[in-house]
C-alpha cells in the first residue's frame, strides 16, 4: 500500500508504504542534497520501524550521502543499496538479491 509519492524536482522519487517490518520508503533516481532535506522530512515523520529501500536509487550527490548516513546512524535501516553506492555510505547493508 503506498501511503505517499512524491517527487522533488523530478530529479528523483520516494513512495512510502508498510509491510510487516515497519515502514519501506523506497527510493529512486538521483538525489541531491536540494531533495534530501524532504526526504529527511519524510522519514522524520514515521514513527516505529523505518527501511529505505535503494534498490533504485541511481546516484547521490554529498549532501545527500551525509543525509543518509545520519538517518542510518539514526536507526534507519538501509536496505538493497547497490553496490557501489554501498561502498560510497560505508556499508555494509542489506543488498540487492539476485532473482
């Protein structure tokens, strides 16, 4: 069920939904520390357990690293990064299955 979508900038998009774990937002495109801050936000707002799901996320600017970074120091759980963008957030996280 996908309780948000939004897009900032068209640049990159965010749905947020629930499964049995908690929240997933899942994340897409490029972002950009611009984005990030609403992404922030986003997150900020849901209460319990939280996983972005990166398995689309394109690429992400330094601001925008920084961002996640704290979110994961935060508590919330990275998830399905690929690996080079692992690699850029210090992973390591839950990656992408094959299959």
């Amino acid at each position: 069920m996908v309780l948000a979508d939004v897009a900032a900038d068209m640049t990159f998009r965010f749905t947020i939904g629930k499964d049995a774990r908690g929240h997933v937002v899942r994340v897409a495109g490029q972002l950009t520390g611009d984005g990030s801050a609403e992404l922030e936000r986003a997150v900020a707002s849901l209460s319990g357990q939280v996983r972005l799901d990166l398995a689309d996320l394109r690429s992400a600017d330094g601001p925008a690293l920084d961002m996640l970074r704290d979110l994961r120091a935060r508590g919330v759980v990275l998830a399905r990064a690929s690996p080079y963008l692992s690699l850029l957030l210090g992973g390591p996280y839950e990656t992408k299955r094959k299959g």
